[in-house]
C-alpha cells in the first residue's frame, strides 16, 4: 500500500461517476455518512513531486497530503475517474497539468482571498 493519500471529496454526482468507474468498493463514509470521499493512494516519490509543484501543499500526522488548489483537487477527481484508478498514476497525470492548474490556483486566490485579521 502507498505511504500517503489525498482526500477526493465526492457529491451526489462523482459518487455515480465513481461507482461507474469501478471504484465504489474504495469509497469512505465520515461523519455519520454525511461526507463522502475517496482516498487516492500515492508514494512517498509521488508526494514530493507534490510537495515541490505546489508550496500550499502539506502533510499532515495521517500522511494525508492537503492544502492542494481547488483546481488540483477537481482535476484529480477527473483522472481517478478516466483512469480507473485511485493510485500514482491519476496523481502523475495531474501533475503533466500542473502550469494549467497553478493558473486556476491564482485565480482561485482572487475570488477567495485571505480575510483580513484586525
């Protein structure tokens, strides 16, 4: 199994999706079944890949990598389900889009800035 993971949160309509690629015995329930979301599995080479293209990035004490861009998150949704596959290879994938994201991850940042603190 892989060292790390990153948290795909999944609604109504990637819960099918996802169930349509094959994967619906990887999905995880958590707060009562209320939040759904599939873990995509990643080795440690993988991770510092991550780590290194997008500085927002962490790990924290359950090796779950986050703090990724929104747009990161939502491409790798559309991997796992075009590949099947819920390891390195959807991460990798993501990774050849990484200049296309970090476009997004700034526009992200226009739309959603930090609040100011008095």
């Amino acid at each position: 199994m892989a060292d790390y993971f990153i948290d795909v949160l999944l609604d109504e309509g990637r819960l099918k999706a996802i169930q349509e690629a094959g994967l619906g015995d990887q999905i995880k329930y958590r707060f009562a079944g209320e939040l759904k979301l599939v873990e995509v599995h990643v080795s440690e080479d993988t991770k510092n890949k991550v780590l290194q293209e997008f500085d927002t990035a962490r790990t924290d004490s359950r090796n779950a990598i986050t703090d990724v861009p929104v747009a990161f998150l939502r491409e790798l949704y559309h991997q796992v389900v075009a590949k099947k596959s819920l390891g390195d290879d959807a991460v990798l994938a993501v990774l050849e889009k990484s200049a296309e994201i970090k476009d997004l991850a700034a526009k992200e940042s226009e739309f959603l800035p930090a609040p100011e603190i008095d």
